[in-house]
C-alpha cells in the first residue's frame, strides 16, 4: 500500500467528478436545495397553512360556545349565523346557540359538521388540560405497560393524572410511569401544569422526534379511550431512515464511476501505472467513504446538538461504519461483475434494496425485539436514544457487516483486471476468477473457506427462512440440503478456481494436501463462530443465533471425551474428507467437479441426517 | 531489455498465445504484425504486466512484469486510449505524473516540451472536446510522462487522418533515434517497414517468422531481375528498343547473358525488384498457418 498514491487517486476522483458538473447545474442544484429547506422550515415552522385552511364558513355567534373552537380552527371562517347566507350556499353550518339550524343537504355540510365535531372535541381535551383541577377533568387514570416480545423490559408507558396520587387517593402515583414528574405527589395542590406535562415526560427524555411521533401515533397521555393505540416505533423508524438514505445517495454515484473505469476501457492506463490495485480500489473509494461518513457524523451531530435526540456521538458514527463499508462493497463487487450499466442498475437496486432491508427493518423494531442487533442501524438508534450499549451487542451488530464488507471488496478487487474489467466474460467465469486470484498457494486453500464463511452464513439462514414454513417432515430433510449444498460449494468452488486457472498443479498429491485444507479451514471457522456465540451469553436470546447453534452442541450429560469426539473430530473428518472428494473431481475439470460435488453432498448430507436423527431421538 | 521466452495465454478453452520467443535490445524497434485476432496486441499486453501469462515468462528493463517497479520503466499506449474526458491535457498528464513519481518541475517541463513536439494547443480545453487526433497526441504524452526506457505502442496511429499518422510516426521515429526500445504494432507495414529494427510476424497466436526486413525477405520474400539485352533471347519482351527477361536467380541472369552473347548481343542492364513488407507478410501468412488454437480438455 502506497498511501501518497492512494491519497492522490482519492484526491483525483473527487476532482475528475467535480469537474463533470458544471457551474450551472450546480447552481441549479443548489437552488433546488435551498427551496427545499425553505419549503421543510416553513412546514416545520407551523408557517404553512393547511390545505383546508378556510374551507368551510361556519354562522355562529360570539355568544355560542361553539365561538371560540369554530374561531380557532384554521379550517373555519366564522361568520354571523345566517339562514339565508347558508341558502345561498355561503355557509355550510348555521348555529343558533348550540343547536344546528339548517338541514345538511350537500355533502361539504356533511363533511363541515364532521370536521366541526371534530374540532370540538379538540377543543374540549385541550380545555380539560388546561383545568386546575386535573382529577375532575380526566378522572379515570390508565397506566399502560408495553412489554417487549420476549418480557426483557418495559419500554413504553403512558400514565394519566399523574398528578392524582394524593388528590384522588394516590391510586397510581407510585405505579404511574409515565407520571414521573407528578410521582411525588404534589397533595393537590395546583399542579396542574406539571401534571398535564408528565403524560409525555417519558417521551421527553428521548427528544422532540418522540414526541412528534407520539404525537402522530396517538401516543396522547389524556384523553379519551379512543385515543389509547398500540406503541408504534416511530422515533426508531425516523432515526433509521435518516441515517440510511445517504447511503443509497452515495452508492449510486460510487457504482457509477467504478463501471465507468470499464468502460471505454478508461480504467486501463491506471493498471499499467505503477500503482497497486488496491491503491487504486481504496483510492477510488475513500471519497466516497468518507462523504458517507461525513454526512453521517453531521446528522448524528446535529441531531444531538439540536436536541432532538437525547443521545448520538462516537458510538452511533462508529456503528455506522461497517453499514457504510457494506454499502461501499456490495455496489464494487456487483460493479465488477456487471458487464453494462443496465446490469449496474439491477445490481445497485438490488444492493439498495437488500441491504436497506437489513439495515432499515431490524433498526425500526430496536425497542421491540432483540434480534434488532443484526442491523448496526439499531445501535445508532440505541445511542441516539440514549440507551445503553454492551461491547457485545456493538461486537454482534457490526462484525458481521465489516467481515462480509471485506469479503466483497475482496473478491471485486480479484476482478479489477484487465481481462476480467474490459471483457464480455460470463459471470460464473469471473466468479472464479475472482476467487483464483486470492490463491497464492496451497494455503490459500485454507484461508479461502474461512474468508467464505459469512457469505455461507447468509445463504444458509435465507434458506432457513425460506423453507422454516413447511411442514416439519419436508423442511427439515430440505434445510439440510440446502446446508450441505452451501458449504460443499463453499469448501470446493475455489479449489476447482485454482485447478482451472492453473494455480494448484493437477497431481494428486497437491489435490490431497488443497482438500484437505480446505476442509480444515471449513472447520476452524465454523468453530470459531460457534465459540464467539458461547463466549457471548446475550446471543442465545436471538433466534439466528440459537438456529445457527444448533447440531453444533451436544446434549446435556454427555461425557467431555465424547462431546470432544462429537464436536471436534467427527466434524474435522467429515469436512476434510468432502472437501477432498470434491478437490479429486475439480482437478480433472468440470463435469468431473460436477460428479464430485454431487458425491461429497451424499456424503455430508449421509451425516448430517445421522446426526439430527440421533439428536431428535 | 526485453525477454520473452514461450509465452503463452489462454482465455478459458482459447489459446491468444503460444510459444511466442523474442528479445528486443536496448534502442531496438522491434515491430508485431499480423492478422486481426493474431495475438499482436495479448502480447504487447502481457509485455505490459496488463495481463498475467497462463505460461513463460516475460522481463522488461530486468524486472518481471508483474513487478510494479516494472511498470516505473514503462510507456504503454494502448490501441484506444480513451481519457479522462472531463480533465484537461494538462491536469490529466499532472495526475499521471504523480502516480510516476515524477517531480512536479520536471513534469510541468516534460509536459509542455511533449506537447510542444507534438503541436497540442489548447491545453486548458476539456479532453472531452478535442479530436481524435489531439487525443491520441494526449494520450502519447502520457506514455513519456514518466520518461520511460521502454515504450510499448499498440497500433499509435490507429484511426487517425493521414497528417495526423504522419506526424505521430514521424515522433515515433523520433523517439527511436533519442534511443527508446521501442516495441511497436500497426497494421500499416509501410510504417513498421520505415521505422522498425526487426520484425516479428505473428498468426493464430504464434510468431511465424521474425528477423530484420532483408532476413525475412531472404527466406519469404521474392527477388526478381529485370535483364535489358540488345538482342533477342528466349521469353524475352521487347521494350523501349531493347529486349527484356525477368528472372528470378543469379543462375538465370547468367544463362541469359550466355544466351545474348551467342546471338551476338550483350546484356546493358540489370536491374532488381525485392519483396515488400507487405508481400513477405500475405507470403508468410498464406505458407504459415499454426495448428489448432484451442486447448483440449482433460
């Protein structure tokens, strides 16, 4: 690695790409973002009216009780009651006191006395808060408790008159979650600001964007039973769409350039300079990377610093590291294989979509569900909300993302050649190209498996997921298919890479020796995931990482020899002798390869029938 | 300063090279020609390092190719260079200075002394809105950034007006007689015939033939003897008032001047006619077609 270079190509696709646009269209683009902040701080600042401001014109005099909600909402113009100006079709309600003097004949009266209505019980609910005497307005007090999926924690409650604990005789002062400001119980005194302010206290913590989403979700601390809804995570959702939108904004561009350096054959001068390929993938990338990162350190700022978050610092930026690298990789390894921009754009969509998924859904449900941890987005929305963060669950949330990142980049820099980037070749031909160009020697055989290992997580828990819904009899046998399946190809793809290049020699002594060490490279990762899920207690709450411990221990009470026996060799055995099989095929050529594969499946699926048989038993 | 010994490079079950042997001295042209799809550009690419050979093995300036200090000694122009179109001349040929280490003051010097041999104006104009011509004149500059010992040109003047190719093969002569080794392929073989040392032909992936122009022309070549005699002689024609035989040996010019002096005349003119480039190239590539080019499967 050459950093002055790497800096220097870095600096150069900043300059290349700047010098694209002209000074027009960013002037345009300017503008057009400038108006879109004024039209969002206008909407923000309550400064735009709403669409039905003015629609109706309600005839009620200032003596009716109705004067002051008709005169308060936007919607109405109040005018003096008048039979004729409503026969006129000049106003669409006409009160006399309280009582509706014209007959509703079209449907905007109909929808007026609907939106009036409405208006009024508003306009009621606000006069019961603002009441001295809380416990004569809302005289029933509810204290709502949401558990989460799995009964670990409260996390969301809503508490009535907190203020009531004395007054009313104290029935849920202590109890009252969400009545933490009125919990010491002021004796009645009149408190009834405070009390009508600790509905949302707990809400308050968290920042504005809770309460704009309690706001918008009905999460009212006073008011009607018709107001209590179920708790929806607005404020996770919020946070995690922020967060990920720059991502889906840079991979775009990031794809783009990386195809472009194939096109034309443009990238070919760079390869014949005297700069690594890593230089030239790292420089190519660092912009990107870090305007991802910049984007991302200003959002988490900004939202701390304006107070609509209680938490956002170190913990959220770093976290959103390895979903920005993730981001980065997928659309470099997918720029790689595709052969034209139409396939860049299946691939970019089919990036955005998949890892936006990942990343976006797991992050909505952070208060809801542990399994949230598989996304790196619901640590950020963990610190943004100021909870707290174990070392284990930032180590769960982000490695995953950083390995497969890594793996990505990897294999796309396995393809950033001259033959691989300006050919026609067909996808199955750059895949192993990709993967024969990380073999160095024998040991490559070794270190490949385990550099596999996170793409053979992924495909085997979207198998699981795809076939846990069938009935128990078919499920299981095809589950074990598509695991066998997985790590045979796993183990052997890129030994049959390394024959057909012409990277291992075809004698059987080099066959053995790959085979084998690929099925101890197999092994030794897969052993390694299982001790990072024992040496983590947190994990065996989350689902995956129960299905992923599963086959790999041994019944209680089971002597330690035996467990070793169990765990270790029989596992050992069986991963290098498949992998070898498969290695005597992949030496002789495709079809053989075939055959092999075929054969080592048999043989792996043979044991891990045997072994869940004997489980279940 | 090159070395190349049983190249070889397959693409999947497709052999682009084979056995390909040859050493290009210091200060030496050499020139590769042959048929589309011969193999003349796979192995410029691989003398390059822009491609890894399946076989052999390749050296250039003493580093193997896929050395990056290699790369330090090198000028490669491809067949199309197509550039950066949104950078300007200058700031294009200052980011690939960079990348060869070459200070900023001789850089900016290299530069404008390339550009000023090669008649680029408009130096400041984007990439993107100048001819192919100045492009191509660009794109030679990029390969003498660095001041390489070694230039590896692939067709220079490949699609450019006949001013254009003049005045490129006229610098690339140039540069040969400054005492760059110069490996060069065109399909114009009046421009390797001007200014190349040797030549290798290629065809099907393998070289055919190689040596310098007289060797090639001894071996694939035809000499024919145009003799002027004041008599008649047998399959001969008149012209001009005398009278005249082509043969295509030593052995014939004899036998006609025995012939002329029997029928009391005298040979008064001999004149000789080789072979051209082009000639000794159609020749060896109708007389030498390798076998098979692709590669059986186990």
């Amino acid at each position: 690695m050459n950093p002055r270079k790497l800096l220097r190509i870095a600096k150069w696709e900043v300059t290349k790409n700047a010098g694209g646009v002209d000074k027009r269209t960013v002037a345009i683009m300017a503008v057009s973002v400038v108006a879109m902040l004024l039209v969002a701080g206008l909407a923000a600042s309550g400064g735009a009216t709403g669409l039905d401001s003015g629609l109706y014109r309600v005839g009620v005099d200032e003596s009716s009780p109705y004067y002051a909600p008709a005169s308060e909402d936007p919607a109405f113009i109040v005018r003096d009651p008048s039979a004729e100006a409503v026969e006129r079709g000049d106003q669409e309600l006409y009160f006399d006191g309280t009582t509706l003097r014209n007959r509703l004949g079209s449907q905007k009266e109909k929808a007026a006395l609907s939106e009036f209505r409405s208006s009024v019980d508003g306009y009621n609910s606000e006069q019961m808060r603002e009441d001295d005497n809380a416990t004569a307005a809302f005289p029933v007090s509810v204290t709502l408790v949401y558990l989460e999926q799995d009964g670990v924690t409260e996390t969301v409650a809503t508490g009535g008159n907190a203020d009531g604990s004395s007054g009313d005789g104290g029935t849920d002062g202590s109890s009252g979650a969400g009545g933490t400001d009125g919990s010491s119980g002021d004796a009645g005194t009149s408190d009834g600001s405070t009390g009508s302010g600790t509905g949302s206290s707990s809400d308050g913590d968290s920042g504005s964007l809770a309460g704009l989403g309690a706001g918008l979700t009905g999460g009212s601390t006073s008011g009607t039973p018709a107001d209590i809804q179920p708790p929806f995570p607005f404020e996770s959702l919020v946070l995690a769409f922020l967060f990920i939108v720059p991502m889906n904004f840079v991979i775009q561009a990031y794809g783009s350039t990386m195809l472009s350096e194939r096109l034309n054959r443009r990238g070919e001068l760079l390869l014949v300079s005297p700069v690594s390929r890593f230089d030239i993938v790292a420089g190519k990338t660092l912009p990107y990377f870090l305007g991802a990162m910049g984007v991302i350190t200003a959002i988490t700022l900004g939202l701390r610093f304006s107070g609509l978050t209680a938490g956002g610092g170190p913990i959220a930026i770093l976290a959103v590291l390895p979903l920005a690298l993730l981001f980065l990789a997928a659309t470099f390894c997918g720029a790689m294989f595709a052969r034209s921009f139409k396939e860049l754009t299946f691939v970019t969509v089919t990036v955005t979509v998949s890892l936006t998924t990942y990343a976006f859904v797991p992050a909505i449900f952070t208060d809801v569900n542990p399994i949230a941890l598989i996304s790196p987005l619901t640590i950020v929305v963990r610190d943004l909300q100021a909870q707290a963060v174990t070392t284990g669950d930032f180590a769960f949330a982000t490695i995953p993302a950083t390995l497969s990142a890594l793996v990505l980049f990897t294999l796309g820099s396995g393809l950033y050649r001259e033959e691989d980037m300006f050919t026609q070749r067909a996808i199955p031909l750059k895949l192993l190209d990709s993967l024969s160009t990380q073999i160095r020697s024998k040991w490559s055989a070794l270190k490949l498996p385990v550099m596999l290992l996170p793409a053979v997580v992924v495909a085997e828990l979207a198998g699981i997921a795809l076939l846990f819904a069938l009935p128990v009899e078919i499920s299981i046998p095809l589950i074990l298919v598509v695991v066998v399946l997985v790590e045979e190809v796993a183990k052997s793809l890129h030994v049959y890479a390394g024959f057909s290049s012409g990277r291992f020699d075809g004698s059987l002594r080099t066959t053995l020796v790959v085979g084998a060490l690929s099925g101890t490279g197999f092994f030794l990762a897969e052993k390694l995931i299982l001790v990072f899920q024992v040496l983590n207690p947190g994990l065996s709450e989350i689902p995956t990482s129960q299905a992923g411990l599963v086959g790999s221990l041994v019944p209680e009470g089971v002597p330690l020899a035996l467990a070793a026996v169990v765990l270790l060799l029989l596992p050992l055995a069986l991963h290098t002798v498949t992998a070898t099989v498969s290695a005597l095929g992949a030496r002789r050529g495709r079809r053989t390869y075939l055959v092999a594969l075929v054969a080592a499946m048999a043989i792996h699926f043979a044991y891990n029938f045997t072994v869940v048989s004997t489980v279940v038993q | 300063m090159i070395e190349a010994r049983d190249l070889r490079k397959e693409y999947g079950d497709f052999v682009a090279v084979e056995g390909s042997t040859f050493s290009v001295e210091q200060g030496e042209v050499f020139g590769v020609i042959g048929p589309n799809g011969a193999g003349k550009t796979t192995t410029l690419k691989m003398l390059s390092g822009l491609l890894e050979p399946t076989g052999g093995e390749v050296s250039v300036a003493g580093y193997d190719v896929t050395d990056t200090a290699m790369r330090q000694q090198l000028g490669f122009l491809p067949e199309e260079s197509p550039l950066y179109e949104e950078m300007t001349p200058t700031s294009y040929l200052r980011f690939f200075a960079d990348l060869y280490d070459v200070p900023e003051s001789v850089a900016t010097e290299r530069m404008h002394e390339t550009l000023d041999e090669l008649d680029l104006e408009h130096r400041d104009r984007k990439l993107g809105d100048m001819s192919k011509g100045m492009k191509r004149k660009v794109a030679i500059a990029r390969s003498l950034i660095n001041d390489p010992d070694v230039l590896v040109y692939d067709e220079p003047a490949s699609g450019l007006d006949p001013l254009t190719t003049n005045y490129v093969i006229e610098f690339t002569e140039q540069l040969a007689e400054e005492g760059k080794t110069i490996v060069f392929s065109a399909h114009n073989l009046y421009h390797v015939e001007t200014i190349c040392d040797r030549v290798a032909i290629m065809n099907e992936g393998q070289i055919v033939a190689r040596g310098d122009l007289e060797e090639l022309q001894a071996e694939y070549g035809e000499r024919e003897y145009y003799v002027y005699t004041t008599v008649e002689v047998p399959d001969a024609v008149q012209e001009n008032g005398h009278w005249r035989r082509v043969v295509d040996s030593m052995d014939g010019v004899d036998a006609i001047r025995e012939a002329a002096a029997e029928a009391g005349g005298d040979v008064i003119d001999i004149r000789t006619e080789e072979s051209s480039l082009e000639e000794v190239f159609l020749n060896v590539a109708e007389s030498e077609t390798p076998g098979t080019r692709y590669v059986e499967e186990a």
